[in-house]
C-alpha cells in the first residue's frame, strides 16, 4: 500500500496491490496513448543524462513536479515517463512505485532491467525510468 499527500492542493493519491490506484477516492489509470510524449524532470535534481534522454527520444514537453508527486502524476496520465538518473533512496518511490503500478505504469531498474525492487541490503535505488506500461526505453 502507499500512499501521496500534497498538502499545497490537499490531493491524496493511494493504492493497495491488486486493488487499483485512487486520486481523491475516484480511480484513476495512465490509458494515455499520447504519440508525442510528455514527460517530468526534478524541480532540483536534474542532469545532463535526463536532458540526454530527452533529446534522444524527441520529447520536448517536460513538466516539472518535485518528489513523488512526479510518480503520481504519472499515474493520472498527465505525464508518460520520467527518467530518474540521479539518486534516490527506497522511501522516496515505495509509495508512488505502487500508485504507479496500480495505474497501469512500471518503474524500471536501469541495471536490471526489471521492476524496482525493496528491501534490499542497501536502501539505494538503481537510476530507473517510470513510463506507462506499453512504452518501452
């Protein structure tokens, strides 16, 4: 389960595994099938490797949202990736990995190729990239 509180716009975002993904109690799911894709940077933790993955993949609309609430946004379908190619710990995606997933989104492990994993020996996260589940990187 997790769950997102914005306290600037009293949004709650929150999912349990199996049970879907909700914005203010109404479910919500990422059904974008946006050809020209939006994506979400770092307020403050960007780098010239997400600007790279930019330009790489002719994504020139890029909203800006700090924390999770970029994973959440993701979830709604307001935005269709977000590459995190800096660090982050566990705490800082648990809750919105879940929303996002519930919502029909995937957070990848740039090393593993796979779904981010928790509790793990180090509280580390690999650099990942959070799209909508049909797009691929």
């Amino acid at each position: 389960m997790g769950v997102v509180y914005i306290p600037v716009t009293t949004d709650v975002y929150f999912a349990q595994e199996g049970l879907g993904a909700f914005k203010n109690h109404k479910k919500i799911i990422n059904n974008s099938a946006r050809k020209e894709l939006i994506a979400s940077d770092s307020n403050f933790h960007s780098t010239s490797l997400v600007k790279s993955f930019f330009k790489k993949h002719n994504i020139t609309k890029i909203n800006r949202f700090g924390a999770s609430i970029k994973l959440c946004k993701l979830a709604e379908g307001i935005i269709d990736v977000y590459p995190r190619l800096n660090g982050t710990k566990e705490w800082d995606t648990a809750s919105g990995h879940i929303i996002a997933n519930e919502a029909g989104c995937k957070l990848i492990d740039i090393k593993t190729r796979s779904e981010l994993i928790y509790n793990k020996p180090s509280i580390k996260n690999n650099h990942f990239i959070a799209s909508r589940n049909d797009l691929n990187f």
